[in-house]
C-alpha cells in the first residue's frame, strides 16, 4: 500500500465485464480510467453509449451519452461515500479510510498481491459483499465486486501512456 501511496497520476485502459442474474451473457463495456493524487478518479466508458464518472472530494459527476451531467456530494449518500472510498482510498494507498469503511485482508507479496475489502456497515452490506483488488507493486489491474444480489462485476485493467 505505500507503494500506491507514492503514485501521483496513473492512467489506463479496461475492460468490465458485469454478470448479471437475468442475462445469460456478461455486459462488456470498455474505457479509460485516471488517477490524480490525492482525490481525483475519472472513469470514462468508449463507445455510442459514452458515460463518465468523475470524483473529485467529495463531488461524483455523472455525464450522460447526451451530454446531460449530474452532480452528486458523496457525503449525502453514506453508502456510496463508502463504495468511492474503496477505489479512491486503494488507488491513493489510503489504508486509514479503507479501514473506516471495510475489513481489510491483505495477502500476497509486493509483486502480486490480493486485498480484499469487506463492508464493516450494514448500509454498505446491503449493496456489497466484498471488493477484491489484484495488483503487482503500485499497479492495481484488477478490481472485482460482488454485490449482495449475487450480480458482480470484473474490471481488468492496463497501463496507459503517462
């Protein structure tokens, strides 16, 4: 974790894919993903549906394929405050505010590790069974979320240019 604590601007692209109970074939959507310490996630998908997610502090911005954008202050939404945190906290190293929203489990070594973050609240539990984060020294390449649906969601991810 220090290790993501000394990145200050990462950029890359992924692949998700969402599995999801009532379709038999996983969505796929692909796109570019940015870090900026110490706050900053833009998370952008390609494609005729273009949508990004942009978090900044305490702000998520919402912009639609059409162009339409909606702002939301994390601090209204507990449970989504929480879900910001995991990527933010694990991208910037961030252990204290992982460890104020999940139950962490950190393995491996520092060439290939695993940190698995559970839900300490009920809030959070009732969207979330755990997020499980796969990376190689301050490279996070993988992120993998499952919902307490049964739904989850796998995001692969490779460097970009600096």
């Amino acid at each position: 974790m220090r290790k993501l604590a000394e990145v200050r601007t990462a950029d890359g692209r992924f692949i998700e894919r969402k599995y999801i109970s009532i379709l038999s074939e996983p969505l796929v959507m692909k796109g570019s993903v940015r870090y900026q310490s110490p706050d900053y996630v833009r998370k952008e998908y390609d494609g005729p549906e273009r949508q990004s997610y942009e978090i900044r502090g305490d702000h998520l911005v919402v912009e639609l394929a059409d162009g339409r954008k909606r702002e939301i202050s994390v601090d209204d939404h507990p449970a989504l405050r929480a879900f910001v945190e995991s990527y933010r906290g694990t991208l910037a190293g961030d252990l204290e505010t992982l460890q104020r929203y999940f139950e962490l489990e950190l393995d491996g070594r520092m060439e290939n590790w695993l940190l698995r973050l559970t839900p300490r609240g009920d809030e959070l539990a009732d969207y979330l069974s755990e997020i499980v984060v796969l990376g190689r020294n301050d490279f996070v390449y993988s992120v993998e979320t499952l919902e307490a649906s049964g739904d989850r969601s796998i995001m692969t991810l490779e460097p970009g240019s600096e």
